[in-house]
C-alpha cells in the first residue's frame, strides 16, 4: 500500500466512511395464523348493513353470504332454500334479507327461513381481523330440500 492509499484509509476512518449501514424498517408481521379460520377478502368490501357473497373455502360449487348489521357479521349458504337463488344478492332489511328471486325471506342472524320456518340455512361462525372477513367452522347445517310456492305474488306459467 502506496502513501496515496494510506492517506485514503486514514481519510475514510476520520470522516466516517462507509458510513453505517442503517437498518431498513422492520416488515410488518405476517397475519397471524387463524386456527379453524380462512379469509375470504377484504373486510372494506362489505358496508355496514349490506351483505356480499363469497365462494366457500373448499366447496367451489358453493358460496357463503357474509351480512354486516350493527358491526357484527353474520355467515349462511347463500343458496335459496326455495330454488338456490342468490340470498346474499338479495334485499338486507333490519336482520332480514329477501332473496331476490321469488322473496323467500331469512333471518340472517340465525338462518331461520322466515317463509318456511321448516328450512333453515347453514351457518358458519365468522370474523374480521386485520382488515379481512375469516370464515370459520359450520355452526349448523341447512336443509337441502327445495321447492314450494313463490312469494312474489306473480303467477307460476306452466307448458
Ligand atoms: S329462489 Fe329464492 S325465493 Fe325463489
């Protein structure tokens, strides 16, 4: 090593250089692992007093209508028990919503049919955390019998 480089070292160490390393900010944590407990999306996505529908972990025939009211959340089969139409696109009212098919109407609270008090939808237990909707374990099953009267107040057509 040459003057000229002696002369850099000494430089490099009284002025500090390289300078220190400074830490890169700590990544936030991973999302704690949800025993029994998938996410299903975003939690922005479902307004209070609103529903939405997801496809069901696992069954992809499936999906789950998820309802806000009072920022709680509530999860059952979104398939009408009258003739699998669409609940969670349905019309939310209080604890109710009307399918928006023929207007079958539940209580999503319990998953009670309020048109046929006999059927009840199946329900899951169902949260938010960290900005998502987890869907945990079925709390009960749903009748899988369909059919009946409509409710809509118009005319079956027969051919
Ligand atoms: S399919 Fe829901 S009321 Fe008919």
């Amino acid at each position: 090593m040459g003057l000229r480089d002696r002369i850099k070292e000494r430089l490099k160490g009284a002025l500090g250089f390289p300078p220190p390393a400074v830490a890169a900010p700590a990544a936030p944590p991973p999302p704690a692992a949800e025993p029994d407990f998938t996410p299903l999306g975003p939690s922005s996505l479902l307004a209070e007093g609103a529903a939405r529908s997801w496809p069901l972990p696992g069954s992809p025939d499936r999906v789950v209508a998820v309802f806000r009211r009072n920022g709680e959340l509530f999860a059952m089969d979104n398939a009408c028990a009258h003739e699998d139409g669409p609940i969670g696109e349905g019309t939310v009212r209080g604890n109710t919503v009307r399918c928006p098919y023929h207007d079958w109407e539940y209580d999503f609270t319990s998953g009670v049919c309020l048109t046929d008090p006999e059927r009840r939808q199946a329900c899951w237990k169902v949260k938010e955390l960290q900005g998502q909707i987890w869907l945990g374990p079925l709390l009960r099953q749903g009748t899988t019998i369909r059919g009946g009267e409509h409710n809509d107040g118009l005319e079956v057509i027969q051919q």
